[in-house]
C-alpha cells in the first residue's frame, strides 16, 4: 500500500531516547499553519495513537516519551537537500520568530503562534524557515528544550 493511501497524517516521532517512529497519527491533525494557529486547543494529548509505517503495528506514544513530531510530506525525506534551519531575516510568517535548542544540541529557528498558549501548555507548533523542507510543521515538547529565544514578532502580513 503507498503512503499516501494509509490515511493519516504522516509523521516521524523524534523520541527522547533518540529513538524514531515513523507513521501515521491515528487521529489525523489539520496541517493548516493558520488553522493550527488559531485553535487555541490543539496540543497533542498525554498519549496519542500511531499507525507505524514499516509494520501497520499501532503503538500508544506517551506525549513525555517525545522530543518533538515532525508532520513530513515524506518518509525517505531529501538526503541530497541541505535543509535552511534558520531565517536570513524576519520570516514573512505572523507570529513569534524563535530560536529553540534542544536539550541534545540541536537548533532550530521557526514561528510559533504568539499567544499565551505556547507557554501553558506541555508544547506548541512550530512553522520551520524552510518552505522546500520535508518537515511541514513540528509539534516541540517544552520538556526536550534546553533554551528558548524570541527574535522578533510579526503581527501582520
């Protein structure tokens, strides 16, 4: 069966152990930046469903289990693409320009949605500088980073 016919928005599942899954959320999440944005209630839960994409096996992943999840347009991903992780200026994007790192070192910059929403709950959306990136978006669990920096703010367009 091909990706695309499983259903589901596909992800990969960066885990806390350095690990990675790689499926389909069982409970398929909007991938609109602007939809995503505005819904004030759209965290993942404690625990969500993933249909993995190797075996059709689902598996229950714990929300504290993971680093961040990444909404992908493909699995394989573009290994001859050098992926841009950073803004050369202020995105075109509305919303907050930040800088996270990781607590493994890794760093990314991207827009999250500026509102009180980020920082009550356990993570938030992420929009990547990037828009040939494989990545789509990322779900970032506060609890994996080790800084958070704000650059700037976008109101409008």
């Amino acid at each position: 069966m091909a990706d695309d016919d499983k259903g589901g928005s596909k992800v990969v599942a960066r885990l806390r152990d350095g690990s990675m899954l790689k499926g389909y959320l069982e409970e398929p999440l909007e991938l609109d930046f602007d939809a995503l944005f505005a819904d004030a209630h759209s965290a993942l839960p404690k625990e969500f469903g993933l249909r993995r994409a190797d075996s059709d096996e689902k598996v229950a992943v714990p929300l504290d289990s993971l680093k961040a999840l990444f909404f992908v347009k493909s699995f394989e991903g573009r290994k001859d693409y050098s992926e841009v992780k950073f803004f050369e200026k202020n995105p075109p994007i509305k919303g907050l320009w930040v800088r996270i790192r990781f607590y493994d070192d890794e760093h990314l910059e991207g827009v999250v949605r500026n509102s009180i929403d980020f920082l009550i709950e356990p993570g938030f959306y992420l929009k990547p500088p990037d828009p040939l990136s494989n990545n789509e978006i990322l779900y970032v669990v506060k609890e994996s980073l080790a800084d958070f920096r704000v650059l700037g703010v976008r109101m409008e367009f």
